[in-house]
C-alpha cells in the first residue's frame, strides 16, 4: 500500500490452500474460517479497490497423494483433488455472497450445474464488474498442484500479483 492507502496492485490472485478452509481439528471445511477468509477478501476488494481471483486448493478433503499412496490410481485420485476444490469453491462463493460480494465460481472441468467453465476473457470481465472470481479444478490434468494455475491464471487474466494463504507446515511447490 502507498501512503495514501491505496493498493499498488489493480489485480491479484489469492491462492488459498485447502488447509486454510479447516482449523486442523480434522474438520475439512470450519464455517467460521471460511467467514473470516471471506471478510477479508471484501475488505481487499473494497477498500483497496483491487480485482480478486481466488484459486482454491481441496486438500482438507482430499489429496491426490494420499490415494496413489493407499494405492489408487494417481490420476484417479487427483480428479478426486479436483472435485474437492469445487466444494471448497462453493463454500467461499456462498460466505461471500453473504456479505453482499458479487462472485463467479469458474472451473477447469464440466459442472454446469454449480459453476461456469474457467474461460480467460469472461474471468476477466467479471474482475472488471466487481465480481470475486473463485477458480477451482486446478488445470482439469491430473499430477498438478494447484499452486500451477494459480500462476498460469495469473498469467492469464494479467493479474499484478500472486498472494499464498496456506497453514505452515502443508507440503507444496
């Protein structure tokens, strides 16, 4: 921020892990947390006046290495990963919603009936409409993580900065 208040960035992604959903009790999703994360996402946006993407990791419900390593098929067990990012979407757009925040939830993989397709340009104009836009599904490919669009994505809707919110101690890029 510079010394008038205002943001030096017009537009970020957050990169929430999926441990960030949960307080480490063995809950996945902590309502209370979500609340929090979602406040603070609208005061960003409204205070300092900047565009935010959200990418979401699931791995408070599940990980991709866990199942290859009870012996699942690894890519299998990723489009599980996948699908718990959507939840995790899904929990963030509606305690944002609560707080009047617009919001467009966009995934790499079909869910027509709970979210858009992740498509650059229309990502972008929700950004320029106000909108919050929660990316889930990683890359919709298996053996990525999540930190990988997170940055493709900021790539791609020309955001100004990547912002990690994750628990210490998670394993990652």
């Amino acid at each position: 921020m510079d010394e008038l208040g205002a943001s030096r960035w017009k537009r970020v992604v957050l990169k929430l892990s999926g441990q960030a959903f949960s307080d480490g009790s063995g809950s996945s999703i902590d309502g209370d947390i979500v609340n929090q994360l979602a406040g603070e996402i609208v005061d960003a946006r409204r205070n300092l006046d900047v565009d935010v993407a959200v990418v979401v990791g699931g791995g408070n419900i599940w990980r991709g290495m866990t199942g290859a390593g009870a012996g699942m098929d690894r890519a299998q067990s990723d489009y599980m990963g996948m699908l718990a990012t959507v939840i995790n979407a899904l929990a963030l757009q509606d305690a944002l919603e609560r707080l009047d925040q617009p919001t467009r939830v966009q995934t790499a993989i079909q869910m027509a009936q709970v979210a858009e397709p992740y498509i650059r340009r229309r990502a972008m104009r929700h950004l320029e409409r106000g909108r919050v836009v929660i990316l889930a599904g990683g890359l919709g490919n298996p053996f990525f993580t999540t930190d990988t669009p997170a940055a493709l994505r900021a790539a791609e809707i020309d955001a100004d900065a990547i912002l990690k919110g994750t628990h210490s101690g998670i394993d990652g890029v």
